[in-house]
C-alpha cells in the first residue's frame, strides 16, 4: 500500500526514466508519453525555435506538419508566447481565454495547450508543449503546471547532456586525427632510419656492431613510444565490451609482440583462468608491462606471470622500480608520466578503465604488478560450458 510520502505517479515515471539506460532518443521519446498520460491529452512535442523556425525533434504525431522533423513558422504557434516571454503557458480552451483572436487558434487547430521553455547553456533551445484538439472539461491545476516546469527542465538537461557529450565526441574525434597524422609524420622517417641501421649492422663488426645495435634498441622503443602516443590519444580511459577472455593465450599472444630479446616467459596460471575484460585493452596492459621488463632490467631478465579468475601479476627478477616511480604508481597518479614512462601509463589507465585495483612491489630483487578485484562473475555469467 503506497505510503503518504510516495511521489505521484508520473513523478515515479519521471525518476524512473532517469534511472534507466534507454538512449538519448529513447528517453526524450518517453518523456513526452509520461506527459501525455499525466495530462490526459493527445499530443506532445518536443520543439526547436531557433530562427524563427518551428522545428520538430520528437513527439508521437505520426503525421501532418507536426510530426517528425515537420517544420511551421514560428509565429503560427501557441509556442511562440513561452518563447517570447519565457514564462509557461496553459489552457484547457483557447476559445474562451483572452488568447481566442490568436492566430494560433486557426494555424494550429488545438484547444488544448500546456507548454514550457526549454534551454541549453543558459539559452533558449526550444519547447515542450502537450495539447489536444478538444477543449479539457477540468483545469489546468498548480500540480499539473509544476509538473509540466519539472519535465522540461529535465527534458532541457538531457539536450545539454547530449549536446556536450556531442561536442566531446567531436572534440576526440579532431584528437584522434592529429594523432594520426603525427604518428604518421613520425614513422615514415623512423621506418628509413631502422632500414638503413639494419643495413649497416649487416655489414658491421666489433664496437661499430654494437653501437648500431644500441642505435636499433633506440629506434625499435621511439617505434614503440610512437604506437603508445597513438592508442592513449585515440583510446584515453575507455574501455569497450567486455567479454570472459582466457587468461594464458593472451598472455602468451602480448609476449609475442614485444621484442623478448634473451628475456624468458615463464606462466603459472590456473587452469581455465579468465579475465572479464575489454580483450585488446588487457593484451597492451601485458606488452606494456613486459616490454617494462625488457626494456629497464636488462638481456636474460626472467617476467612471471601468475593468475586465477580473481586476479593476476606480472614479475620479474630485475633490479626493481626507483622509490619515485613505485610511489607515483601505488598512487596511480596518472599526471606523473615523466617518472614511470608512456607505457606504464597505458597500465594505469586500462586498469582504472576497468574499475580494477593495482598494487606495485619492488624489493630490489625485482618488480611485481599485481592486479586485483576484477570481480569477473558479477559482470559476465559463466554459460553452461564454463561451469
């Protein structure tokens, strides 16, 4: 039995709707039907007024020019009063109201009309209005306005949501771009570089062999620094579907990709172990801890990899991390990439991506990077055949 401190209904609907994870188009759609019903009405629009223009963007008339995407002269409509005055407008009859000589009531044909402004960023976007051919026998009460003012200022909020993810999108897309170029800019000369240095070792000896050798390690990591550039400008924090992923064979696919030179991989992973991850973004957290590892430790350096369904680590017998570098990762502090390098940084970020915890070890008999708290079997079910 519903208690005297519960909302009205279409409050409850409201708050429902804010709750949900329908989509942009989705949830403005609803909106308008949680008016409709309170109202008791047959029509509601969603409206864009800029330039004098009556723009639809959303409302459940199928037909006529205000459906969908119709467009009228704003001077035509009911709407152009919230406009003009910012204020909310109700009627339950336009014949008997001070507005019956309006244009509005031939141009529109309603009798009906309740509407509010809506704004983005402080200015006037457009209207939310609810109307109906026939005149409404009971008013327009106090409960019935102040619901119609809280609908559009949430409606209003949710256009501003949108429009600043949209700006955000095509702020990172312009990102993505000029990382591409960059990257592009920066590989062309470095790929003639690394020709002509294998070129040359092919013909050295002695000292000047082993200078290029050190020219080459120096290239393949500008290489290797260039790819890290690219996937944090492109990639940042996000993290895309997650699925169960095998541990081992991912772990075994990044040690493929990193330059091992005399390093050796050895793997101690139960049986069966998975990980519920964004599956590209798990294999670079691995070849860049490895690449970590062979990179700062040394030729004949030796990285453990230990896991089960609850968490994994990455170790090696290397001389271990500066105290600078271990403090700026336990802290994951994330503007201190001077210290741990861009790879590292890439670690950082896949595991607050996924919500994960990271602790750092160094002893100076080595560097441990444990990963914890995956909690795998909340996000993705094992089906019939893991079990």
């Amino acid at each position: 039995m519903p208690s005297d401190t519960d909302p009205p209904d279409p409050f409850k609907s409201l708050l429902q709707l804010t709750a949900s994870e329908l989509s942009h188009e989705e949830r403005l759609r609803r909106s308008i039907d949680v008016g409709r019903e309170f109202l008791g009405v047959d029509n509601g629009v969603l409206s864009y007024t800029g330039d004098g223009r009556y723009e639809v963007v959303e409302t459940n008339i199928e037909s006529g020019p205000y459906a969908r995407e119709g467009v009228v002269d704003l001077g035509g409509t009911w709407c152009r009063h919230v406009v003009e005055t910012g204020e909310p407008l109700a009627f339950v009859d336009a014949t008997a109201t001070e507005y019956r000589d309006d244009v509005a009531v031939d141009t529109t044909g309603l009798s009906c009309y309740v509407g509010a402004e809506l704004t983005v960023d402080g200015e006037t976007y457009g209207t939310l209005c609810f109307s109906d051919d026939e005149p409404r026998s009971d008013p327009i009460s106090d409960a019935e306005r102040d619901f119609v003012t809280v609908l559009a200022e949430w409606v209003s909020a949710e256009l501003e949501r949108q429009k600043h993810y949209a700006e955000l999108r095509a702020q990172n897309d312009r990102l993505d771009e000029f990382a591409e170029i960059v990257a592009h800019d920066l590989r062309n000369p470095l790929a003639g570089a690394i020709g002509f240095t294998e070129l040359a070792q092919d013909a050295a000896t002695g000292r000047v062999a082993e200078f290029l050798s050190r020219v080459r390690g120096s290239l393949d990591r500008m290489e290797s620094m260039i790819a890290e550039c690219l996937i944090l400008a492109k990639e940042g924090a996000d993290v895309g579907e997650r699925t169960r992923v095998e541990l081992e064979p991912l772990v075994e696919a990044a040690w493929e990709t990193v330059r091992t030179r005399d390093a050796t991989l050895s793997v101690d992973v139960a049986p069966g172990a998975t990980v519920v991850a964004d599956e590209m973004r798990l294999q670079r957290l691995f070849e860049n801890l490895f690449r970590n590892s062979v990179e700062h430790c040394g030729p004949g350096v030796s990285v453990t990899v230990t896991g089960d369904d609850d968490g994994f680590a990455v170790a090696d017998d290397g001389p271990g991390l500066p105290e600078d570098v271990e403090a700026a990762l336990t802290a994951a502090d994330t503007t201190n990439v001077k210290s741990f390098g861009l790879g590292l940084l890439v670690v950082l970020r896949v595991v607050s991506g996924h919500g994960w915890d990271l602790a750092v070890e160094s002893d100076g008999d080595g560097a441990r990077f444990a990963v914890s708290n995956l909690n795998a079997a909340e996000r993705v079910p094992r089906g019939p055949a893991d079990d």
